[in-house]
C-alpha cells in the first residue's frame, strides 16, 4: 500500500513517463463539442480509453449519445470491436453520463512493469477512437442533424 504523497508521486511519473513515450498530441478535451471529451483512465486494475458524453442539459447528452450509438456497427467493425456502450453511466458523484469506452484489465499503474502494455493499449485505443470520431465529426456534432 502506498501513502497518499507516495501514490501522487508515482500518479505523475507514470503520466509523465506515458507523455514521453508518445509525442502525439491528443484531442481529448478540444473535441469542439462542449462536455463531449476523450480520456485516459487507469487504476490499480484496469486501463481504459474513455469517451464522456456530459452536457448540463440531458437532452443534448442523450441526442449526442443517440447519434454516436447510431454508429455503433461502423465503430464496432472497423475501430473499436470491443467498445462498451453505456448511455446511463453512474458516477461516483452520483452525477449520470453517458459513455463509451474500452479497458483493459488485470493491469495496474502501480506496477512499472505494466506500464509499457499500458501506453501500447492507451496509444492504440486513443487513436481508433479518433479516427472514428473524425471520420463522423460533423454529423456528431450537428444536433439539427437527426438520428
């Protein structure tokens, strides 16, 4: 078990060590779609590659959800085979997004010896995921655009 100061301290090596070994800038939060964001997630069990669908108000979050899940075959077969789809996902703050993502488990970041695996996994995972969203940006984003 590690001290709140001694998991931080490996928390910031282990993203600093992840930067260095990709020099590819991310979109993560610049999707141009407000509360629309991609993130990297990993624990002492698991890695995933996130897609957050957050705005305040639910019916955009679920018109924006409802289009990404209507490509849900093309993103299935030609990115992401393994994709989980969520569109009433429960935080821990109690707050609801939707989601879609993929992970990884049985990997930790609290062992350097996964971290490799981990970077190889995010990389990949990251990159299908914006392949797919840039290939249907536009009609993701237009919420005058039906489903």
């Amino acid at each position: 078990m590690f001290s709140k100061e001694e998991a931080q301290r490996l928390k910031k090596e282990f993203w600093t060590a992840f930067a260095a070994s990709n020099s590819r800038k991310w979109i993560l939060y610049n999707t141009k779609i407000k509360d629309v964001t991609f993130k990297f997630y990993v624990d002492n069990k698991k890695a995933q590659v996130l897609l957050d669908i957050e705005p305040k108000n639910d019916k955009n979050r679920i018109v924006y959800y409802e289009k990404v899940e209507s490509l849900k075959d093309l993103l299935l077969e030609n990115h992401l085979p393994d994709a989980i789809f969520e569109r009433e996902f429960h935080l821990s703050t109690g707050k609801v997004i939707s989601r879609v993502w993929v992970e990884k488990t049985g990997l930790s970041m609290n062992n350097k010896e996964h971290w490799p695996e981990i970077f190889e996994f995010f990389s990949e995972k990251m990159e299908a995921f914006e392949y797919f969203f840039f290939e249907h940006e536009e009609y993701i984003k237009d919420l005058e655009i039906n489903t």
